[in-house]
C-alpha cells in the first residue's frame, strides 16, 4: 500500500466551508484536499518573499486587496497611468524633500538661462 500522508484534520464554520466551496466552484479546484494543501503552499511561500530584494531586482511591496482596488479604480478614471508608476511617485515624492526639489528646479532653470546668455 502506497504511503497516503498524514491526515490532518481541522475544525470550519459552515461559512468558511461556503467560501472555500464557492472559490472552487469558480477556480476548478478538485477537491478540498488539494484546496488546502495548495492554500497551505501558498501562504508558506509568501510568508518567505523578501520584504527587500537585492538592489538590483529593486523592491517587493505586498498591497491588499483593497489598496489594489483602490488603485485600479483610480486607473479606470484616469487619476493614475499604471500601479508601478503610481508606487514610485509615491515613494520619490516622500523620499526627495520639497526643498531639495526646488533647489534641484532653480539650478536647472540658472543653467538653462546661462547657456542661453552664450
């Protein structure tokens, strides 16, 4: 007899079964077995991700669902191009002091008009 596991056994509402059932329905998962084990993969897998990746890979930034859904609203009116891009601003807008940035516009408005002067 092949080895079958060790069988694990949990307690759920009739709720957490309703939502568990609906989300197979939807995403053709077998059967609750592999719906758990996936589950249980997952959630091993992301609680793993690096919250930092090497400079060179750039940043992981985990969002909820919810500010997900706030950004794809805010792209469906038009207030922002594309979540990266969005995410970015954010961080340069509060990494790079306002001051910094009117020093960094002056200077380029001064050589602008300096070599327009030769």
């Amino acid at each position: 007899m092949a080895d079958e596991g060790t069988r694990v056994t949990i307690r759920m509402s009739p709720e957490e079964i309703q939502l568990m059932e609906d989300f197979m329905d939807l995403n053709q998962v077998g059967n609750r077995s592999d719906f758990i084990r996936d589950a249980i993969s997952k959630y091993i897998t992301q609680k793993k991700a690096p919250a930092v990746v090497d400079s060179e890979n750039g940043v992981f930034v985990h969002l909820t669902g919810m500010q997900l859904k706030i950004m794809d609203l805010m792209k469906e009116d038009g207030t922002i191009y594309d979540n990266e891009s969005y995410i970015r601003s954010l961080l340069l807008n509060d990494l790079i002091p306002a001051e910094s940035k009117e020093s960094s516009k002056l200077c380029a408005v001064r050589a602008v008009q300096g070599s327009a002067k030769k």
